[in-house]
C-alpha cells in the first residue's frame, strides 16, 4: 500500500511538526486532512483509502497529551495506523547516548506522560512511535526562540557549556514522517519505535554561538555577549542526545545536520512579517 493509498489525518496540524507536515503532504499533492489536535470531530474518511492518523502533541501545551489519548483511542476505533511523534525527553536522566533498547527514565510529569502515550500507541499493532531530540522551531516555543528573547533584553547571557543535546529542525522532523509513511507498506516488520535527531551535539552555549551568528545577518546583535557558567540556560525541556541506528538500518533515514536547518529556519524567522526584532 503506498503512501497515496492512505489517507492521512495530521493530528496536531496546529502545532510545529503537524505544521510542517501539512506543508509538506500538500506541497506532494498528497491525500491529507489537518487536525487540531483539541478537536474531537470524528474524521470524514475516503472509502478507498487507509487511514493514517499522524498524531503530533506539543511538549508545551498541557492539554496536548489528553487529547493524544483520545485521538490513539479514535485510531484503534477506525483501524488506522498511528505514528506517534514522542520526545526524547523521556530520557531525561540520560547522561549517554541513548537507544530505542534502554528503558526509559520517567524522571517528570511530562517524561511520564509521554511514556503512558507510547504505551497507548503501542496497543494499536501498527504503529510507529518516532522520539524526537531537541526541537528546533522558533515559533516562539523552543529554547531558540527563548534565547533571542533574552538577549534582546539582557545582552549579556550565560549558558551551560558541559549538558550535551542534539538540536533537531522541526522541518526535518516532517520529511522523516513523510519517508515513513512512504514505506511502511513495504513490510511486516517496520513497525516499532525509532529516534530522530540531528547530528552533532553540542552545548547550550555552542548552540547560541551558532544562533547568533545565523540571527545577524538580519539584526543589529552586536551587544550581545555570550558567556559561560556552570548552571547557566540550558533547554527547559532537555533531551539527551540519541542513537539513530534503528531508523538508518529500517528506514534507510540519515539524520541531518542541524546547522544547515538552523540557517533555514532563521531565514524563515526573520522573513515572517509577524515577527518582532525591534
């Protein structure tokens, strides 16, 4: 069954991944319906097609992971596939490189509410639960976004230089889902749990090096200073960093460098009317 013969429903089009997903699916002609993930309108499903059901919660709204539940039940209803955008967070303690093999380190609420999310996906047969590493979206929402809001005030910032994370385009994220999509047809065994993240980890303080350098091609920075210290800003919502065999070996999916989906997203940032730099 290819990816045309499913009709995927983007559960959480209202937040960045399911966003981009949209974008993407649309950009691809292909069948698709956005969702917000608060709704509980019952999905107007196309006879011939299979549905899909992309479910794709926001680690910042706490709302998300109740209507996740709902919209795992509606899928077990309807006898559609689910994939399950999770986070890496759920290894919060994690101080090495983590795999899809290692038990989970339920260490805070929202760490122990994605795990009972992943349980629930999981009793559906066909599902892939696909954790995400550090998200990179700048809508205001991720650890990017917070660091130019801080600056933009406080130009002096220290960072922590030691806690180690992989920075992970939201864009990316929605290509991955894409190519999963695309092949999971082709095989019995495809189904199961992956991570996704991108490649190379650094620090909080690395990480704002490389923001800044991006973010003043299009504002006057040039007050900032940026600086080391131990217990300085790290994410607020930490994921270590991953493992990303099981995905290469399955999928055939390489994870991607950041850096240039940083650049990308910048540039987005920084074209968007909304936004405000002053």
């Amino acid at each position: 069954m290819a990816i045309s013969s499913f009709h995927t429903h983007i559960i959480g089009a209202d937040r960045p991944v399911g966003r981009y997903i949209s974008r993407l699916m649309a950009e691809q002609n292909l069948i698709h319906r956005g969702v917000s993930i608060a709704s509980t309108e019952r999905p107007m499903l196309q006879s011939s097609a299979r549905p899909a059901y992309v479910i794709s919660p926001a680690l910042n709204e706490d709302t998300d992971v109740e209507s996740a539940k709902f919209w795992i039940g509606r899928a077990q209803e309807e006898g559609a596939l689910v994939v399950l955008l999770s986070t890496l967070h759920r290894y919060l303690g994690g101080k090495e490189t983590v795999t899809e093999q290692y038990a989970a380190d339920n260490t805070s609420a929202l760490s122990e509410a994605f795990a009972e999310l992943e349980m629930l996906a999981a009793e559906n047969p066909q599902h892939i639960i696909l954790r995400v590493g550090q998200l990179l979206t700048l809508d205001g929402s991720d650890f990017a976004s917070r660091i130019l809001s801080v600056i933009r005030s406080e130009p002096t910032l220290a960072l922590d230089m030691q806690r180690e994370f992989e920075p992970t385009p939201v864009d990316d994220v929605a290509i991955v889902v894409l190519a999963m999509l695309r092949q999971i047809h082709l095989a019995d065994d495809l189904w199961g749990t992956y991570h996704f993240s991108g490649v190379e980890a650094v620090s909080s303080y690395t990480f704002a090096e490389a923001l800044l350098a991006e973010a003043r091609q299009f504002e006057d920075l040039t007050a900032v200073e940026l600086t080391t210290q131990e217990g300085g800003m790290t994410p607020e919502v930490w994921a270590p960093v991953a493992d990303h065999t099981a995905l290469f070996h399955t999928f055939g999916i390489k994870n991607k460098a950041w850096r240039q989906g940083l650049a990308r997203l910048v540039r987005a940032y920084y074209h968007d009317p909304s936004k405000e730099t002053a």
